[in-house]
C-alpha cells in the first residue's frame, strides 16, 4: 500500500485512479508526514454472488438474539436532519 502526498494525489489523480481501477492498488494519502486519508477500490458485488455466499453459508439460529442484544446495547442518538 504506497502512501502518497496530498501533493502529488492532487497532480496525479487520473493516474492514480486508473491503479486503483485496473490494478487494485490502495493508496494511504499523507499531509506533513501524517496520514490523512485512504483511497481503495470499490468492492463490487453482484446478486448472484451474495445469493451463492447465502447459499453456501449456513443460517446461525442465534443471530436474531445477538442481534437484539447489540440493539438493547444502543444508546438512543439524535439523528440530524
């Protein structure tokens, strides 16, 4: 994962989204020595293969429980509108 300045992303940003693209790089954008940001591909997913992963996984009975628990866990936010 090549980091890469701010600087030169801003100068090569057509470049380094066609690594990204066709190559599958990620990039760890740096300002001052620190980094700041990452750029990685999209992950794409088609119908048929989440159904085959649904398929070729079996169902966790105990998934609705944790589920509610993690839920009950949730402190109420306000939500921005």
């Amino acid at each position: 994962m090549p980091d890469i300045t701010a600087t030169e992303a801003s100068r090569s940003f057509s470049r380094i989204l066609d690594t990204v693209e066709h190559d599958g790089t990620t990039y760890v954008i740096v300002r001052h020595g620190s980094p700041v940001a990452q750029l990685t591909p999209v992950v794409r997913c088609t119908g048929s293969r989440l159904k085959g992963m649904l398929r070729d996984h079996q169902r966790d009975p105990e998934w609705p429980g944790d589920l509610a628990t993690v839920r009950d866990l949730l402190e109420d936010q306000p939500r921005w509108t």
